[in-house]
C-alpha cells in the first residue's frame, strides 16, 4: 500500500475541490448481462473515492458493453471523461484496472498527457498515481505496455485456439435453419420434418425456376413460409415467416447446404472512416477460399456439384454488358433475346431498345465505343432475329417434345404435391401448438380470470389460424387438380405437334425466355463481309454450336431522307438545335425517311448518320439578331421592322423559308433606318403620307 504521507501530499485541497470521476467499462453486451460481480467492484469505487476525501463524484457508465480495442465504434464515455478532464473539472479519475480506461496507446497516451496538462490524478482499486511525479508516470507507462501486450497475446491465443477448433470442423457459432448440432457436437439435419421439408422445397424451385427473384416470388405468392434463425431469450431459434428476397439469395449461396464446412469466409478488414480506425467484415469470399474448407463435412440438402450449379446460375442472371458468362435474368419485356446477344466485332453485349411509346421490340445494339466518344457498332432487327432463332429452338426441341410431354405431366403433379406437402406440414404444427394451448387453458383456475382470458385468447388465435390453412389447403386442391387420362392423353398430343403449341397465345412468353436460357448459353452476332447480312451463331448448352445468315432488315431505315434535307440540316446545325430544324423541315412540308414528321430526334439521328456537328440549343452571336431580339432592339413593333426589311432598307439573312431571320445589328444602326425610326419617332408613321422614300434618303 502507498504510505500515508505520501497519499496525502497527493490529495491537495485543489484537486478534492474538484470532482471525482469513477469510470466504468466491460467489452461486450454478453459480460454486461452476465458478469454481474465485476459491475458491482466497478460501482464500488464510489466509497474508495469517497474515503480518499471527495464529495462530489460522479460515475460515467456509458460505456458498459463498449470495447476498447483498435478499431472499436467511438466510447461515448470516455469521451466524455477527456471532455471534463480538459475543462479542469476533475481532480482523480479511479477505475478498477488501468485495462478499463484504454486497450490502445493513443487512447492511453492521450489521458495521460491531458491529467498531466490539467494537474489529474489517475487512481485504481489500490494505487493513487500523479502524473507530475516522474516514478508514477514511470509506474502507470509501464502498467499500459503490460495491459496493451496482455490484450494481444490473449487475443492470439483466443485466435489460434479458435482456428484449431475450426480446422477440425467442430466450431459452430449459429447453424443455418436445417441443421441442428447433435449430442456428440456433430451437425445434422433437423429432427423437425417441416424444416427439412421447407429447405429441400427452397432448392428444388430454384432448380426449377434458376432465379432468385422467381423463387422468392413464387414463396410469397403461395404464401408459404420458410424457417429463419432468430434471437430469443439469449438464443437463437426456429421462426416461421414468408422469406425476404435477402434469404432466398443468402440460403442458396450458403457452402453450408452443400455439405461443406467454411471459417473465415468473410475476413475482417481494418479501414479508415472519417479518419477513425474502423473495423468491418468484408465481402464473402468464394467457398473454397476460405481460410478452413472441409468438403463433404456433414450430409448436405444438395451435393456439392448442385451448389456450384447455383452459384453459377446467379452469377449468370446478374446482367453485365462486359462479362461472357452473364445472361441476365429473363425480364417482362417482349424481345425473346434481350441479355443473350453478344458482339462477334468487339465483344460487347447487346442492349435491346425499343421504340418511344411501344412496347414491340425495335432492334438490338451494340454500342461499341460510342460511350467513350467512339462509335456505335451494330444495329440488329429485334423481331426478324427473334423468329429465326425460334425457328433454330424449335428444330432442335420437336424430336424431344413428347419426352417434355411426359415431364410436364410429372411437373404437374409434382408442383400439387410441393404445396400441399407445405401446408400439411404447416397445418399439423399449428394443430399442435392450438392442443398446447387448450391444454394450458384447461389447467388454469376458471376463476383467476387475468389469466385464463390471455390463455383463451391465445387457444382462439391458433384456432383460427388453423382454420385459415385449412382453407388454404382446399383452395389449393382445386386450382391443382390431379390429371385424368384424358388430361393426360391431351398432353401427349401437344408434344407430337410442339411447335403450335410454341405459337400459341397459352404458351407465355416468360416460359419462352426460360427455355431459351435453359438450351443457349450464348448468341453471337457479326456483321459478314459485304454488309448483306449478318452471322449468328448459337452457342448451346452442351457445347455445340448452329451457324446461319441473317439478312440485313430494310425496315429499320426505310428510304433514305431526301439529299435537301440533309444539306439543309447541314446548312443550319452550325447555328440552331435541332428542335428549330425539325420545325423548319416540317412547315416546307418534308417528312423523314420513313415518312414521319421531322422531330428533334430524328433530326439529331440525321445528324449521327451523316457525321454533321450539332448543338442542342441556339448558339448565341450577339452580332446577329432574330427578329424579335431586332424589335427589341429598336423598340418598335414587328410589322415595323417587316417594313424596313420589304422596303430593301434593313438586309435580313434566312438559311432556308421559314427559317429565323438573321439581322446584324450593324445594319440596324445604318443612317437610313436611323433616319426612318426618327421619322416614326415623331410623326407616328414610318413614312410621312406623299414623301418620296427615296428622295428622303437624298436628301439626308
């Protein structure tokens, strides 16, 4: 213990003067909750700052649950503690251990040199250090390099134990829904038959579907729930509910389905934000990249060849205009081959555009380099590339459409069967959990009313859901009816004639779309030699590969736009936007290529095709006026200046008729249309009645 002469030359009458602070701190929510005795030491440095002489003390127990290592969120608490200590309100700052103020030497560094600076004691359950003494500062520097060396090697030493743990597979924090840990610690699948059931439907519609959107729309559309994992009372789990589009993508990429144990698979990265040291997860790494991988660690709900089947699909449906492997998902729009089309020229996919208020497919585009201030690169008719390649898909599936015949039958039982299984499940634990809670109701005393009201109020609630499946379950059996014979022979029929079953309105366009990213993996288009045609070539699933010509469409462009026209867009682009181009076109009666009304599109189109450098408003040359900036001017009217211009006596300039007048305004200030706007200055007319205009002009 510190001698008593020594303590007391410490505690100075200014420094008791001033308040005491008793800071405390615990890292993490889970010690808050359960280590209750070292909160009551914490608390307890009340009384020893009260032995030591102060009266006013107070204690800052924001940060309770905080940590304080590298890379921890901000401590309001200590935070606050710098903030009074800087102030020159405290006279000791006391905690339990050292280790509670700081885990970091900035931190450490920082609260030293400010109780230095402001004349602080710094005190702990047994020791009360003055900064101003050099054998305390030698004390409490050595006390901080032992607390931030204990922090690291314990912290390694939890790491490596918790990689051993791991490299044995047998390190489990929270399982996926579906598996549960058994009493040797192994994983397995959950006892509980729904689960099960929930998580093999889950693969086996998107094995169907091969999109996430899909799947998790057809979940909710059938209103049928999926089991997560949540916290309750310090633990986590089972919780049924309709699954979010976030857990349908998470489940289907989960290594954990597939058989395979991963640690590490999101590494923590340590960054810098808003210039504090912060630390984060980072994105998921591949499976196989972590820094534990054990294949076929437990039983799977799908073998591991199936999981990387799915992550493949994903990464297709995600649309990409550069990346060869990505297709996109199939959309609503109605061209069959949007996100299937790549460039044989450069590469690049192709963009489907259609034309302004329609929704028929226009034609499909490469952009080539025109976003970086190149050119465009092909331009591929949407509908007659659509038919030829139904044409390919159609040839390819007619051997084989008997055998889809058999399988729709199958898939049609099968889907019957995936909902009712769901809901019979579903039903079944909602009977038992309304049996628990008549049971618990019938138990209670009829006459403490507090309780048995709740107790019936809640055996009414699974009544009624009960109810509510029921229902559910009949509704679904009569949109599903099982196929007859007859159905069935019906089926079989539509397989031997499939391509008018291809073209009929029943046969959607969404499935189409389907089944041409099911069959192709690709479609390349170039441009052949000569520019006739185009050669397209499909790339199928198996690997092999369909070649054929396609013939340039006419359609697209139409006759050509007339050669006046042309030159009069030329004529006028240096100097108007081609909004005032296209009205000049249309008021002299000319009409696009494709006998349209000139529009300010189609005249920048013009533009494009013919390389004719344009802007999109007037330029502005303050020499030259319209006629309207020419009255203003002037400040007369515009039959005014109409006269001048008919009299020869103001030189006016149109590109084309019913272009803009173009009037310099050097011509404004001539002698002689100075002289008539005086005349109309001071008599009210132009032209005073009987005067020779001419002679006028002599004259001056």
């Amino acid at each position: 213990m510190m001698p008593q002469l020594q303590l007391n030359s410490k505690l100075t009458p200014s420094r008791l003067a001033r308040k005491a602070i008793v800071y405390l701190r615990q890292s993490t929510e889970r010690q808050v909750t359960h280590n209750l005795e070292s909160q009551r030491l914490q608390y307890g440095l009340v009384d020893r700052a009260r032995a030591l002489g102060w009266e006013d003390i107070e204690v800052i127990d924001a940060d309770l649950g905080f940590s304080a290592a590298i890379g921890a969120t901000q401590r309001p608490g200590f935070t606050r503690l710098l903030t009074a200590v800087t102030m020159g309100e405290v006279g000791l700052v006391l905690s339990r251990e050292l280790s509670r103020l700081s885990r970091t030497d900035k931190d450490w560094c920082h609260l030293l040199e400010l109780c230095q600076l402001f004349d602080t004691l710094i005190a702990d359950a047994e020791h009360v250090y003055d900064l101003g003494s050099m054998d305390d500062q030698l004390v409490l520097g050595i006390k901080g390099t032992m607390s931030t060396v204990e922090l690291k090697i314990l912290r390694m030493r939890m790491q490596q134990g918790l990689e051993a743990k791991a490299r044995r597979g047998e390190l489990h924090t929270i399982l996926a829904p579906g598996y549960v840990l058994d009493a040797n610690r192994k994983v397995v699948k959950d006892p509980d038959k729904r689960v099960r059931e929930a998580i093999e439907l889950l693969f086996k519609k998107f094995a169907e579907l091969a999109s996430v959107m899909a799947t998790f729309r057809w979940f909710r559309e059938q209103q049928i729930a999926l089991p997560a994992m949540k916290p309750k009372a310090g633990s986590f789990s089972i919780v049924w509910q309709l699954p979010t589009l976030f857990f349908v993508r998470e489940a289907i990429g989960k290594p954990i389905y597939g058989g395979a144990y991963c640690y590490g698979r999101r590494p923590t990265e340590t960054v810098l934000v808003d210039g504090q040291v912060r630390k984060r997860r980072g994105k998921a790494l591949d499976a196989a990249l972590s820094k534990v991988f054990i294949r076929d660690h437990h039983e799977g709900y799908i073998d591991w060849q199936t999981f990387e089947h799915n992550l493949a699909a994903i990464q297709r449906n995600r649309a990409s205009k550069t990346r060869r492997d990505s297709t996109g998902a199939w959309r609503t729009g109605s061209a069959l081959l949007a996100g299937m089309l790549r460039c044989g020229c450069c590469g690049r996919k192709f963009a489907i555009r259609y034309p302004r208020g329609t929704a028929t497919p226009g034609y499909y585009r490469c952009s080539g380099e025109f976003f970086v201030g190149g050119d465009g690169c092909l331009f591929v008719a949407a509908t007659a590339l659509d038919k030829r390649v139904e044409e390919e898909i159609l040839q390819a599936l007619s051997p084989l459409a008997v055998r889809a015949s058999v399988e729709a039958v199958r898939r049609s039982d099968s889907h019957r069967s995936d909902e009712q299984t769901a809901l019979t499940r579903q039903l079944e634990e909602v009977k038992y959990e309304a049996q628990r809670a008549f049971e618990q109701y019938n138990e209670v005393d009829p006459r403490h009313r507090l309780v048995a009201e709740e107790l019936e109020r809640r055996w009414n609630v699974k009544l009624q859901e009960v109810t509510r499946i029921e229902a559910r379950i009949k509704e679904s059996a009569q949109q599903h009816r099982i196929l007859n014979d007859q159905d069935r022979a019906r089926l079989m029929a539509l397989g031997a004639d499939f391509s008018n079953v291809w073209q009929s309105a029943a046969f959607s366009l969404a499935l189409k779309k389907q089944i041409v990213r099911v069959l192709c993996e690709e479609i390349v288009v170039t441009a052949a030699p000569g520019g006739a045609e185009f050669e397209v070539v499909i790339r199928w699933a198996g690997g092999a590969h369909t070649r054929f010509a396609l013939a340039r469409s006419k359609s697209r462009t139409g006759q050509p736009n007339a050669i006046e026209d042309i030159e009069l867009i030329r004529r006028m682009a240096a100097r108007y936007a081609d909004a005032e181009i296209a009205r000049v076109l249309s008021m002299g009666g000319s009409q696009t290529g494709k006998n349209r009304p000139w529009t300010a599109r189609s005249v920048a189109t013009a533009r494009s095709s013919h390389a004719i450098d344009g802007q999109k408003r007037r330029s502005v040359d303050p020499e030259i006026l319209s006629r309207s900036q020419a009255e203003a001017h002037c400040k007369v009217s515009s039959t005014t200046i109409k006269q001048l211009v008919r009299e020869k006596i103001l030189p006016m300039h149109q590109v084309a008729p019913h272009a803009p007048w173009e009037i310099r305004k050097a011509d404004l200030e001539t002698p002689q249309v100075r002289a008539r706007l005086a005349t109309l200055r001071r008599t009210g007319k132009l032209m005073p009645k009987g005067t020779n205009s001419n002679d006028q002009i002599q004259l001056l």
